[in-house]
C-alpha cells in the first residue's frame, strides 16, 4: 500500500524546481521499489541478551538481526525498545534503558555495548548497509507494557515527572485498567517531547525511514479511554485535528532531516485496517493520506476487521488523488 508524496511547493526551494524535482523523482524511486516481506525487529534482542553470549557486534547480530540474511525481506523495521513512550537503548536520546529484564539466562547489555561505542540501532543500520536493505526505525506511539510491570522502574522518569499527561492514574485506573499509564496526545507536553526526540533520531541516524506504530498500543486520548459509554468513546474533530498536525510535523521532521542528506526518509504507520475504527481512536486515516502525511500504510494488528484488499484499495485511492 504506496501514497506517493509528490508536493513541489517545499518551503525555502522557491526557483530550485531542478533540485525539488530531483529529490521527489528519488522519493518516487523509494516507493516504487517492491516490498515483498517486511519484518519488524521489537528491538528487545540487547535487553533479552543471553548472558553467556559474548559482547560483540558480531554475536549481537547473530541473536537475531542476522536471520534476516537468510528471508526475502527487503526491509527491516527496528525498535530501539521503547516501552514507556520515550525509553531507548540509544545514547543521548530520552531515557536510558538499562534495567533488566527478569527472564532467566539474559541481561541487558546496552551499557556494555555503549561502552564500547555501539548501540542496538546503529549496528542493525549497519548491517542492512551490507545486505543492501532497508531499515526503518520502529517508534511505540503508547506502548503499555509498563502499566501492568511489577518493575517500578519501567515507569519512565518523565511519566512520573509529567502525571497529568497520561490517561490514567496507578492508584485510580478507572476504565483505563490497562492503559492507565498511556500518555494523551491532547497534551502539548507529549507531542513537543515526541518531536524533541524524533528530531533527534532523524539528525543522528542514517535512515531509509520511520514506521509509527499505533498499535503499541491503540490509545491516543483520555477522553475516549475515559469515556461513560461506547457511544462516546470517540475521538472529537477537534482531536482528529490535533492529531493531524502532529502527525503533519512528524512529517515536516522527516523531510527536513531527509532534504539536508538529499535523500527522501519515508514515513510509515501501522494502524487498524478499519477507517472508521482508526477515527474513534483519534486517526483521520483518509485526512493523513489526502495531506500526503505518510507513505506507507501497515494495515492490521491485533486484530483484523477487513479483506486486505478493501483496505488497500481505499489507501491506494486517496494516495492517488
């Protein structure tokens, strides 16, 4: 499912049609390269690190990256962690997760990779350079796996520093049982740190392109998490409105950071393959293809609600007016 982006109208290029033709005829190249199989890394293979496997590039990728040497995948999707809304393996970008996880035999080795100058991130980039694939960086719009931790610590610092950002509270869930953790992108305190933080991912990595995944997990705002009835709980216009914009800027991020590389980063998402579902969560599905915000469209999840086809028709429509 492709969206061509091929706006001409790029700010500060007025008369340098030559160099903005030039740089969408490379975007369009990008879309139009098939994508067989697409496999996404959770990006937890540093934190689930067997103990007794030694601490190198080359055993790193050999835990898991490497299978994918051996598929028809042409692209690699990799999440730097990020359970919590802005926790990384990364260096230098949000908060550091360095705890460990308690399954038996594995730790977690980011500071000993840091340590010696590699993180998860760059060392997956690296090795899809010398398979000459594609990598896009993986980021969890909410993922909620510290909701139900009995880790304290999975709680990010800026979630506790920032409780009024989030849908819900610990100690009085209310409908958000599962979710109470999630961060409510009717905030401007959580879309400026997601910006603040993805600006930083785009300058610092050399990357085919982000993949937005809303199914980590499906929550976008309070109110609807929050809401009395079924009947209400839907997003209003003015979220579906809000989140547009955001989603726009996210955008504006990517070509910024791709225009001064000269080479195109592509935006993906991954949401429900109903539109109608993704409007109740606070997604104008149809608004984000019409206004090119996106390229690519990973239809499903958890569940499924359509053919996939009926979903790729009606994205490849509005990709195409």
């Amino acid at each position: 499912m492709r969206v061509v982006w091929m706006a001409l109208a790029i700010a500060g290029l007025a008369g340098c049609a030559d160099k903005v033709d030039e740089f969408e005829a490379k975007r369009a190249a990008l879309l139009g390269k098939p994508r067989t199989v697409i496999t996404d890394n959770d990006g937890n293979d540093i934190v689930y690190y067997d103990r007794d496997r030694p601490v190198t590039e080359e055993a790193f990728i050999g835990s898991r990256i490497g299978f994918v040497a051996k598929t028809r995948a042409e692209t690699m999707v990799y999440c730097p962690w990020s359970s919590g809304f802005g926790r990384f393996t990364v260096p230098g970008i949000g908060e550091l997760y360095t705890g460990y996880h308690p399954y038996a035999n594995t730790t977690n080795r980011t500071e000993a990779f840091l340590a010696q100058g590699k993180d998860p991130l760059q060392m997956a980039i690296d090795f899809c350079r010398r398979e000459k694939r594609e990598i896009f960086l993986g980021i969890r719009m909410n993922d909620l796996h510290d909701a139900a931790s009995a880790d304290p610590n999975w709680v990010t610092k800026w979630k506790r520093d920032h409780p009024d950002c989030l849908v819900g509270k610990k100690t009085n869930k209310g409908n958000a049982r599962f979710t109470w953790s999630a961060v409510d992108y009717g905030r401007e305190e959580v879309r400026a740190y997601q910006l603040d933080f993805m600006r930083k991912f785009l300058e610092r990595y050399d990357l085919d392109g982000v993949e937005y995944d809303f199914f980590r997990h499906p929550v976008l705002f309070g109110s609807v998490v929050n809401a009395a009835d079924e009947r209400s709980a839907q997003a209003t216009p003015e979220q579906l409105d809000l989140m547009s914009r955001h989603m726009a800027a996210l955008r504006a991020l990517a070509e910024e950071a791709g225009r001064k590389r000269g080479k195109p980063i592509l935006v993906a998402i991954r949401v429900p393959d109903s539109f109608e579902y993704c409007r109740c969560m606070g997604i104008d599905l149809e608004r984000w293809l019409t206004e090119k915000s996106v390229d690519l469209v990973v239809g499903g999840g958890y569940w499924q609600t359509n053919p996939w086809r009926t979903t790729a028709r009606r994205v490849q429509e509005l990709g195409a007016k």
